[in-house]
C-alpha cells in the first residue's frame, strides 16, 4: 500500500492527462498519435529524469534492445502517466520501452541512474545490458529499492546517439498499483560522479525520519530494559525493548538495499520481524492497561498474523493483487484502527492517564491507514485518479529542503516520543514514592529504636545480652525484656513478623505495645500469647512466630511457644513440641514447656535469621553451625557477627540469659 501511495506522490501533476482524457479507452489511442521524440541530452548542466515520449510494446523479444531495430510502428507513451491508459484491458507480464538519445561524442562519464522501476528489469545501452535486476523470463522478482548507478561505455558515447531499451516484467501486484512499470522518475542521465551525490542526498533525504525512529526507539527500548531489570513485574517495559530491537534488526538489511536490489525471498525475514514487533506492541498495550490477554483476542491476533503472513508473501513475491493484500490485512488493520482505538479510549475515560498519551498516535496511525485505504481504492476508479495523486502528495510527499516529511515516520516519532512521556512520568512518581518511603522507613526505624531495648537494664542475679541486625532499615524481628524486681523474675518475649520493610515494622510497633499492654494484666506465657494472637486476627496476613518465657527467681522457667525456634540450655535446644504461628487460627493452641535453671545456666534466644543465613553458593548456616558455636560457650554478639558474617539475608536477633552467683546466693 504505502508503494502505491509514492509512486502516486511521484507522479500525480502528470495525471491530469488522464483525467482530460476522460480515463476512456479514447486516451489510449490519443496517446497513440502522439510522435515519438528524440531526448536531447547534449546540453546537460546536471542530472535529469528521462522524461520524455518513449516507445512501448508488449511481448518479450531480445531483437528489440538492437539499436538498429525499425520501432517506428511502436506505441509513443509519456512515460509522466501510467501504463495503464495504453494497456487498458489486457496486462502483459512483459512490456519494452525504447528511448532514442542524443548525446556529445566527446562527453565522458555519463551514467544511468536506476531506482524502483520493477521487481524485474533488463536496461540495454546500444544493444548491450547496462542494468540488471532479478530474472524477467522465468520471472524472479527482486527487490526494487536500490539506486542503481552505472556508468555507460564512452564507446558507447563516441557515437553521438544512444538508443536506451527497458525490458520490464510487470507482476500481478504492480499491475494492482497504480503506477505500474516504467515511469520517468525511474531513470535519470547525467555525470556518474553527480549520479553518486544524488543518490546519497536522496537516501538521506528519503530515510532520514526513519533513521531518527529507528534509533530513537532503540534507544528508548534499551532504557526501558534497565527499567525492567529494576522492576521485574513492569512486564511493559520488556515489550518496549523487543518491539524496538524487532525493528531494528531489519536496519542492516534495510541499509544495504538502499544502494543493491536483492532477491525478494530474502525480504520474507522482514515480516516476521514485523509481526514479532507488532505481538510485542500488543503485549505492551496490554500490560500498561493492565488487560488480560483473553481468549478472542489471542484468536483475533493469530488470524491477523496469517493475513500479514499472506499479504506480504504475496506482494514481496508479487502474486496477489492490491485488493486481495488489504483483504488480507483487514483484521491486523481492524486490530490497529478500531480495536485499540477504542481500548484505549474506554482505558482514559476510566481516569488512565497513560491510555490518554498513548491515544495521541494511536489515532494518527489510525489516520494514515484510513488516507492510504481510501486513496488505494479511489485510484482504482480512472476518472478519480488525479484526485487521488493530489490527495497522495499532499499527504505523503511534503518536504522540507531535501528531507521528506512522511507523515507515517512522524506518527511513529510521536508514539516513541509518548512512550518517552510516560516513562518519565513514571520515572518521576516512583522517585517522589521512593523519597517518601525512605522518610517514612528512617521514621519507622526510630520507632523501632525507641521500642525495642537497645541497652539493658541490669538485673540483679542475670546477666543479660542482645544483639539486633536488621537485614534492611526496618526489621522484623522483635523482643522485649520485662523485669520485675518485686520478686525477682524476668519476663522475655521474642519473635519474628512474617514479611520485610515497612509492613512489618508496623505489625512490630503493633506487637511489642500488646506486649506491654498485656503484661500489665498477665506474667503467665501462655495467656500472653493467646492475647497476641487475638490481637493479630482479623488483620489480614499479618503472622508472626513468637516465644514468651518467664523466669521465676527460684530458676523455675515456664515457656510457651508459637512456631519460634526453640531456645538452647548451655548450648543444647530445649525439646519444646512445635505449633502454629500467631495469627493463622482464632483458638490456636500453644506449646508449654516448664524446667529449671541452676546456677550458670545460660538460655539463648535466636532468630530464624541465624540459621538461614545463606553464603554466596547458597549454603544455609544451619543448626550445625549454631550448635557449634554454642558449645564453645561464644555470646550473642559473637554469634549474630558469624552469621552475618556468613551471609544475612533476614533479620538476625539474639537474646542470652545467664543465671549468676548473685541471685543464687540470695536465694539460698
């Protein structure tokens, strides 16, 4: 489609030929009468399309490249029109041009300049091949985009008169254009060295906006991938990069065609580029609208796939005429011109900001499509042919010095460039977030230093030690010592929140003031973590293991246990029965145990950050490890500094209670 639409913009003044001649099989014989014209080429100053009244005939016959051939009963054809006015009902596969030259015989350096004549073409200078691209009998199409540059023979030259013939196969898709075959643009004269600037002037300037969103989006993808790598669950971000590297990878392909045609089944890669990058779009849309990629719209996309499939193949190889590639690409243009449009629509008025930048060049995309549909199809009827070509050029031919403006780049530049909007936006809130998490997680942690007990008071007849590491700037874990020196005991708690961050140094704060609510109330372990556990029900997720023990002045110990790590006695695990942890059942039931300390008795409370700690292979410390340093009587500091430095990866707190001489000698 977009072929159809430049070689309309290339060509559309000339056309009003054909609407003067009514589009009527009369024009065909108009141009008939017309005399043939020698193309005066002795005074060039520069390059110069070989527009001119050259001859034409249909057949296939290597006698006609002759310069000596009799071509005086030949068609005179103005090759600024279509060959569609001379071969009005019937379309031959194989049609030749003939053009009679005259040159200076002393002038060296002329060339041919060659650019999107056919998918196959024979240019002869004076009987011998000068150009030549893909196979016209057998027919083997080629690509048609390369400015060919061929310099012709000065012996050539040295005659004074060039006879330049065109044998061009005209496929079942170019005959569906509206331009097929040979046009005068197709060809230019002029100095080599000046058809070299101008073919490079004329790839910059036809290609430079699709330079600019090839690497502009490449480089948009490539910041989107650093994004994902920081932000796993923005699936979005990952489609940007795929959609764009899609793209991209058909950019060295693309270069070299720009200067060589090359067999067309090798552009049968390019769709499925095309068609990888349009599933990745789709998946972005999808994720950034937080839609689940259904059923029918899987359905609906796979059959756009196959008529994207099929239309390509069939114009790359030039077997399917115009109206039966937009047939095929009707759903993968519905998909893109009424689907998504109206997605995103629904998406912005539900308050998605997101939709509503995306929404900009989704309706010009929408656009262009709409203009080429229509404008394809009005240039089928003949008495609309030079509307069209007009309507064409206005659309898709606007320049600004050599640049071309194309519209179709621009809207692409646009959907880059809101894709770049919304990326900063999200980059600026989820900065704005972080900062105001990080003051609300440094004001949680001075919560946390102020309820959890940094220095201990000391206790006549224990000797007591803590040690608390976070693993991130608030923590999970959670202690209390409570001392009664009335009679003499110690109440512990200890315990560890289910979660990381902020959340949990919320349900902390949360359990360490039930604590101390409840300890007012109840010394007795068990009812305390029954208290707990009421206290946590009816929050959600919110869980925690917890061990409250209560050591009596006569070394009697009463513990009660919710899912915690049992404590050790002088180096060995107190044989405590396991149950569940706070928060999961209303009437949970709880483990209690009751023994004894003796003089020098020392309890250790850890921690599960301890025995996960987890080295760079992925060793665990484990109970060994722990059981280890225990029997070398080492103290809690000494214990939490070997597991960090193993390898932290939770919280890690560690309470020791050792009974002295003190309180034993005041007891007996």
């Amino acid at each position: 489609m977009r072929s159809t639409i430049c070689r309309l913009s290339q060509c559309f003044h000339l056309y009003l030929f054909v609407l003067i001649a009514g589009a009527l099989v009369g024009a065909g014989c108009g141009a008939a009468m017309a005399r043939a014209q020698t193309f005066d080429a002795t005074n060039l100053h520069g390059p110069v399309d070989m527009a001119a009244k050259w001859l034409i005939q249909a057949g296939d016959n290597p006698a006609w490249a002759e310069p000596g051939f009799d071509d005086s009963k030949w068609t005179p054809f103005d090759t600024s029109t279509s060959v569609k006015n001379v071969f009005t009902t019937n379309h031959p596969e194989v049609v030749w041009y003939r053009l009679h030259v005259k040159v200076v015989p002393s002038e060296t350096g002329l060339a041919l300049a060659e650019w999107n004549t056919s998918s196959a073409f024979d240019i002869f200078v004076n009987g011998e091949r000068l150009i030549h691209s893909g196979e016209v009998a057998p027919f083997v199409p080629y690509t048609q985009n390369g400015r060919l540059v061929k310099r012709i023979p000065d012996q050539q030259i040295a005659t004074g008169n060039l006879v330049i013939a065109l044998r061009v196969h005209i496929s079942k898709t170019e005959w569906g254009s509206t331009g097929p075959g040979f046009f005068s643009s197709n060809l230019t004269l002029g100095q080599e060295s000046a058809l070299d600037d101008h073919v490079w002037l004329s790839v910059i300037g036809q290609n430079a906006l699709n330079w600019v969103s090839k690497f502009s989006g490449l480089g948009l993808g490539i910041v989107a991938l650093a994004l994902f790598a920081a932000q796993r669950q923005q699936k979005e971000y990952l489609w940007i990069f795929l959609q764009f590297l899609c793209l991209a990878a058909a950019f060295p392909l693309d270069v070299y065609g720009y200067f060589h045609n090359v067999p067309a089944n090798l552009m049968l890669i390019r769709p499925p580029l095309g068609i990888a990058s349009l599933f990745f779009q789709f998946l972005m849309y999808l994720a950034i609208l937080r839609i689940r990629f259904s059923w029918w719209l899987r359905a609906f996309f796979a059959v756009s796939v196959v008529g994207v499939v099929i239309s390509s193949a069939g114009q790359t190889l030039g077997s399917a005429s115009l109206l039966a590639s937009i047939a095929a690409l009707t759903p993968v243009l519905i998909l893109l011109c009424v689907v998504l449009p109206v997605i995103l629509v629904i998406h912005w008025r539900r308050g998605n900001g997101e939709a509503g930048i995306l929404l900009i060049p989704a309706i010009l995309t929408s656009l262009v499509i709409y203009v080429q549909i229509t404008l394809g199809i009005l240039a089928q009827i003949p008495a609309l042919l030079a509307l069209a070509g007009r309507a064409a050029n206005a659309f898709f031919n606007f320049h600004a010095g050599p640049i071309l403006l194309d519209f179709q780049e621009i809207t692409t530049l646009l959907y880059i460039l809101s894709l770049a909007i919304i990326m900063i936006l999200r980059s600026t809130r989820i900065t704005r977030q972080q900062a105001q998490l990080e003051a609300e997680m440094a004001a949680a942690r001075e919560v946390q230093q102020v309820i959890l007990p940094d220095q201990m008071e000391k206790m006549p007849g224990y000797q007591i030690e803590s040690i608390y590491q976070p693993a991130q700037e608030v923590g999970g874990d959670f202690f209390q010592i409570i001392a009664h020196k009335s009679d003499a005991s110690l109440l512990i708690v200890a315990g560890d929140v289910v979660g990381k961050g902020l959340k949990a140094g919320m349900l902390v704060a949360l359990l360490v003031g039930a604590i101390r609510s409840s300890a007012e109330t109840t010394e007795e372990p068990l009812k305390l973590l029954e208290a707990l556990n009421r206290r946590l029900m009816g929050r959600g997720d919110a869980q925690a293991t917890c061990l409250a023990m209560r050591i009596s002045s006569d070394g009697s110990v009463t513990l009660a246990n919710a899912g915690h790590i049992a404590p050790y006695l002088n180096g060995e695990p107190v044989n405590v029965e396991g149950s569940l942890p706070l928060g999961m059942i209303e009437d949970a039931k709880f483990s209690e145990l009751k023994f004894s300390l003796s003089g020098h008795d020392r309890l250790m409370l850890m921690s599960d950050g301890i025995v996960e700690a987890r080295d760079t292979e992925g060793k665990l410390f484990g109970f060994g490890r722990v059981h280890e340093l225990l029997s070398t009587s080492c103290s809690a500091a000494e214990v939490a500094l070997a597991a960090k430095q193993f390898g932290q990866e939770d919280d890690i707190s560690v309470i020791s209670v050792t009974r002295t001489e003190e309180l034993n000698a005041a007891i007996a």
